[in-house]
C-alpha cells in the first residue's frame, strides 16, 4: 500500500512523533522513508542612500556576509534534525534518506511529494512557530489542500 513515505521535520515534538508514526508504517509496509525540512531566512531590507550616510538610530544594516551566515546557521540546523531523524530511522531498520530544501514549507512538501510519487507525506499537526502559523496559516493545511497523495497529521 505505502512504499514511499514522505517525512516533514522541523524539530517540534509535533515532527518527533510523526517520525515515530512514519517509522513504524514504514516497518509494517517495507517501504523508505524520505525525511525532509524546509527552512527559510527572510531577511528586512534596509537600503541606505549611500554607503557613508548612517541609518537612523535602531535600524540594522545586515551586510551580504551576514546574510549568508544565517543562511548557513538556518542550514545547519536542518542537517542536524535530519541527521537526529536518520539515526532514529535507521536504528528502527527502516530504509531512509533526507532532502534539506528552502522555501515555503507548503510549496516544497508538496513539490516533493509529487516530483518522488510519495504514497503518503506524514507530518506533525503544528510546527515550532505558532505566531507564524496564527499569520500566515497551517502548514499542515496547506499540504492536505494542495497535495496529490494522502496526508497524515500526528498530534
């Protein structure tokens, strides 16, 4: 029934137990697990008229460089929850690989799941930002509305 299994962590106990859902349906099904995680660095733009002239008091100048260094930190990060649900996976026998992308969560889950012809995407049913989703709407929402496959959301 499943034989690909598509994965989203963010590292909220939400994507912890989807793991451990995911892990054991992957067990009972022989099927491989793909984990992923999305991340995304927005960054405010300050431009200033020019180079010399300094920005009024309280307002950061975030250079190219610093830009990069989050980025790099927001990648970092990824890799080490994909790395922590690998292991788990792994020490659960289960086949496995994981895909770090950036983006919108919404559109790169559902990219994914649809460019690898996964059977399911399981996920956890809220991630490590609840102002964000309270702004911008559910994750998981978007995934069940948009995806071409069945959704699993574990609380």
């Amino acid at each position: 029934m499943f034989e690909k299994v598509l994965v989203l962590l963010d590292g909220s106990e939400h994507s912890e137990r989807a793991l451990e859902t995911a892990t054991q349906i992957a067990k009972k099904f022989g099927a491989k697990m793909t984990l992923l995680h999305v991340y995304s660095v927005t960054v405010p733009a300050v431009i200033a008229p020019e180079p010399t002239t300094l920005t009024p008091a309280g307002v950061p100048v975030v250079t190219s460089a610093e830009v990069a260094k989050i980025v790099e930190a927001a990648r970092m990060v990824g890799n080490r929850i994909l790395t922590e649900g690998e292991q788990k996976a792994k020490s659960a026998n289960v086949r496995v690989e994981t895909t770090l992308r950036e983006g919108n969560t919404v559109q790169e889950t559902v990219a994914l799941a649809k460019e690898g012809e996964f059977d399911l995407i399981v996920m956890g049913a809220r991630g490590i930002s609840r102002i964000r989703e309270l702004l911008m709407g559910s994750v998981s929402e978007g995934v069940i509305k948009n995806a071409h496959c069945p959704v699993l959301v574990v609380k």
